[in-house]
C-alpha cells in the first residue's frame, strides 16, 4: 500500500472524559513504544497491551498504527507551540537581548528533549510529511516569530520587515536542527545559541 492510501484520521472523535483518557493512554503508549523500539515493530496489539486496553477500543478510534501515530505527533505539535505562544506572550522584566536569548533556549531545548522520538518520525515513519505538511509548520513558526515581533516592536520599538523575519525563521531552525542531530565536536552548543541570538537580534533591529 503506498502511503497515500493509508487514513490517517481517527474514526470518531472521543467526547466523554473516559473515552478521552482511553484516547489519550492510546497515544501516550505509542510514544512509549516508539521511543523504545521504533516504527517497524510497532503494531496495534501492542499499543493496546502498554495501554491497558482492548484491542477493540484502539480500533474504535483509530483504523490502524498509522492514525495512532498521527494523533500522537499533532498532539505533541500542538503542546510545542502552545508552549512557545506563551513564552511569547509572557511578560519579561529582563532586557531585550536576555529575553531572546531565553526564547532561542527554550526552541533548542524543545528539539533537544524529543531527539529520539524525532528521529524515529524522521527516518523511520514512510508518511512523516502526510502527518504535518512542511509548510503547515513554517507557516505556525512565522506567525509566531510575527507576534513575538510585534510585541518587540511595541516593546523595543523595533522596525522589521517580512523579510527579516523569514531569515530568523529559517535561520534558526536549520541551526537548532543541526546542533542536535550533526553537533560538531569543535563547537560548544551554548556559544552557537548566543551568537544566533546576538544575530537575530541585530537583523531586528536592523543593524
């Protein structure tokens, strides 16, 4: 079956708090097994097992592995972003420079915590793109650098363009990338994430 065949949607959405947590122990012990063994020898039966459900239920939601895994990576986008929205609209009290600084931190280290479980998505999972279209998530991460700007603009008042601010989007995830799966031995992580930040920072201000 090639994957643009294979659904990767739930059958029915749960709407009863029980339902809810048989959904949620579903894709929390796929995670599990997917951080442990990998995509290939995932199979239904077995994220039933680690759930502690029937294999009837898992199949009441989900037509099959692939819809479970998808559920899983959207649930875990989402948790990403709604916790870098509000880093964004959190108030700092510290400076400009210090408080990017903590926000590029916190990207890197979002990246960081999940590099297993990334790199099983990655490389293992035949229908990854399927799941999240590329451009789905650079446009998500460009509106969040738009707010974050915004709200710099109207702190620091700062003047950037659309231009500027895709160079700091794509800047940036190609340097987190990078440091977490190809970290060369000659560079220190922190000094790379303090001159990512000094460099966005600077285009900010157009410097």
């Amino acid at each position: 079956m090639t994957t643009d065949k294979i659904d990767l949607e739930m059958k029915k959405v749960p709407r009863q708090a029980r339902s809810k947590a048989t959904v949620e122990a579903i894709i929390q012990s796929c995670k599990l097994l997917l951080l442990e063994q990998g995509y290939n020898p995932l199979t239904t039966n077995d994220i039933a097992r680690v759930a502690g459900v029937s294999i009837g239920s898992v199949y009441e939601y989900f037509p099959g592995k692939e819809a479970v895994v998808t559920a899983m990576v959207r649930e875990l986008i989402e948790s990403y972003f709604k916790k870098l929205k509000s880093e964004i609209t959190s108030k700092h009290n510290n400076n400009y420079e210090t408080a990017m600084r903590h926000w590029i931190g916190l990207l890197f280290k979002l990246v960081q915590e999940n590099k297993r479980l990334l790199q099983v998505l990655l490389f293992e999972v035949p229908y990854s793109l399927r799941i999240v279209p590329v451009d789905s998530i650079k446009a998500e991460l460009f509106t969040l650098v738009m707010q974050g700007a915004a709200r710099s603009q109207n702190q620091y008042k700062l003047n950037v363009t659309p231009e500027v601010l895709y160079l700091i989007s794509t800047t940036t995830a190609g340097t987190l990338t990078g440091l977490v799966f190809a970290p060369s031995p000659h560079i220190e992580s922190e000094k790379v994430l303090n001159e990512l930040s000094n460099k966005i920072v600077a285009w900010m201000r157009q410097e």
